[in-house]
C-alpha cells in the first residue's frame, strides 16, 4: 500500500509540474504572440522553454544582483538566439582608424562628476525599439547617441531610422552586424532622416531617397578601460557602447543589476548607455537595449561598476558619441 501511495505522489508531482509548464508556456505564446508551424515546432520549443526555465530557476535560487526570467527569446536556444540578435564578432574586434574622431578626454578636463545621470528624465532617449531578427543593433546605437546629442543641443527629441542606415551605410554590414563609428562616419556625409519618414522593416532593403535635415559634425572616442572616462562621457551626451550580450543572461535577464564577471568581453552586441548611477555598492550603468519594451526592465538593463578595465560585459572597452554644431 505504501508503495502504490508513494508511486501515485510521484506521478502527482510529475503531472502538476507538467500542467504548470503547460500553462506557463500557454501564457508565454499569448503574451508575445507566438503561432509555431506544427505540432512538432510547438512541442520542440516547449522543451527549449522547459529548459530554459530551468535555468532560470537554478540562478534566481542563488538570489544573485540580478534575476531572470520569461522574456521573448525564451523559446529560443542559446545558439538560436546568438543567431539572431548579436552581430558578427570580428566587426567589433578589429574597427578601423578615424580621422573623424577626437578623444573625449581632450575636449573635458578632469574634474568631479555627478553622483547620477539618466538622460532619460532629460528628455534625451527615445522610447525603447525593437530590432527584430536583424543584427542592426549597431544602428539604433548610433541614432539612440545622435538622438541625444540634438535633444541636448536643441531640446527637441526626435527619433531618427536605423532602417536608413541598415540600407544605405555600405561601410557596415546591414542586419549581419556593424559598427557605430562607421556609421558616425556616414551620417558625417550623409545625414540621417527621422523615423517616420524612412520606418524600421527588420529586413536590408534598396537605399531610398528621403529628406535629410540631421547630420553630426563629428564624434569623441571614449579612452577605453577607464570607468571615469566613460562615466564622464554620459555625463555630456548618451553614449554608444559595445558590449558581449550572446549568453543566457541576457537572453533571460528581466531585472536587477548585473555583477558578474563571466559576462564576457567578446564585443558583440551594441547598445546606448543613457546613465550611471553611484551606490554604496558600486554603482551601475543604465544602458538601453533594442529588443523591445518586453525585455529586462522595460528595454533597460542595469550593468555594475566593476572598475577600471574592460567593464561588465566589455562597456567600457568600446564607447562614441557625436557633437554637432546647429
């Protein structure tokens, strides 16, 4: 009798842990809107999401700086989601000389910086973005920093087209990855048209006609490795920055900040730095992401200080920011 007992507890156990995966999945494809092709898609990517959420439960069991969960990347393996949503690596690792650029540091002296920025509560960040299944993030890097810069000059936010530089800005790679100086390069020459007149597609399309009335005259180069140079820089303008975003963290990071080392530095992934904020504990950077309002803290994710070097996840390896003069 005892053991018919404890075989029908187990079976219990299985079958509500299987009716919790069942709904949890249920509400993951409601909430971001998913439809698979076949039973077999669909039972497939419920055993993706199964393991997914294990992993998830393992690390928030540890009750670390940071926590994951449900995002829309979590039907995804890790490899898919590398796949889709970082660039090509060796864009990043090798990015060509400037004659265009100045060093930030030779432009702003030393001196005491703000306990805090958010340029948001400036007016100086668009709403977040989504890139889609296209590696552009290094465009909405760009137009995030171009953003800014004319909201501080002029007081005036618009949003400016990734999509234009996903089509036009040969220098770079369209949706297999790019550089944000490059196409600093390019809107030097070229200009950049607002959003509503050339929208975001997702997909490389033929470079279109449009009026342009933004340009940049030019833009600093953050010295790399120090954390004061680049906290200096987002105190001026919104920064773009590179940072190594191709693992499990980021896939499912929903809050918190994140401390820790084994982030990586293998740039990959390019994003805005729009704040810092100091702590008792160190202090973070506020970076926005182009994945969506769905993903960490509402398009946000929070990176800690780790001092002077590369920085959490590379952030302070590759940083820029344009000037104009209007």
């Amino acid at each position: 009798m005892k053991c018919y007992l404890l075989l029908f507890l187990v079976a219990l156990a299985i079958a509500e842990e299987n009716l919790s995966l069942e709904v949890q999945f249920s509400a993951f494809k409601t909430r971001f809107h998913r439809q698979y092709a076949s039973d077999t898609e669909e039972k497939y990517r419920l055993r993706v999401f199964r393991e997914n959420l294990q992993i998830i439960q393992e690390h928030n069991a540890r009750q670390d700086s940071y926590r994951l969960g449900v995002t829309p990347f979590t039907d995804l393996t890790l490899e898919e989601f590398q796949e889709r949503f970082v660039f090509n690596r060796m864009l990043m690792e090798n990015p060509p000389a400037s004659v265009h650029s100045v060093a930030a540091s030779s432009e702003h002296g030393l001196g005491k910086l703000p306990d805090a920025v958010d340029w948001r509560e400036k007016n100086a960040v668009s709403p977040v973005k989504n890139q889609k299944s296209c590696g552009s993030c290094w465009a909405f890097s760009t137009v995030g920093a171009i953003e800014g810069a004319y909201a501080i000059k002029t007081g005036k936010l618009y949003s400016f087209a990734p999509q234009y530089l996903v089509d036009c800005d040969h220098s770079d790679s369209g949706c297999s990855g790019g550089l944000m100086t490059n196409a600093f390069e390019y809107v030097m020459m070229n200009g950049v048209p607002r959003e509503e007149l050339y929208p975001y597609k997702g997909v490389e399309g033929s470079c279109k006609k449009v009026e342009v009335e933004t340009s940049i005259l030019g833009y600093y180069e953050v010295p790399a490795q120090s954390k004061y140079e680049l906290m200096k820089a987002i105190s001026k303008n919104p920064v773009a920055v590179a940072i190594q975003a191709d693992t499990a963290v980021f896939q499912n990071y929903v809050s918190g900040v994140i401390r820790d080392l084994r982030c990586g530095t293998s740039l990959n992934h390019g994003v805005l730095a729009v704040g810092y904020a100091t702590t008792q504990i160190g202090g973070y950077y506020i970076v926005k992401n182009s994945w969506g309002s769905d993903w960490g803290e509402e398009g946000y994710v929070r990176l800690g200080f780790a001092g002077d070097g590369p920085g959490m996840c590379g952030i302070q390896m590759m940083a820029s920011y344009p000037f104009i003069d209007l």
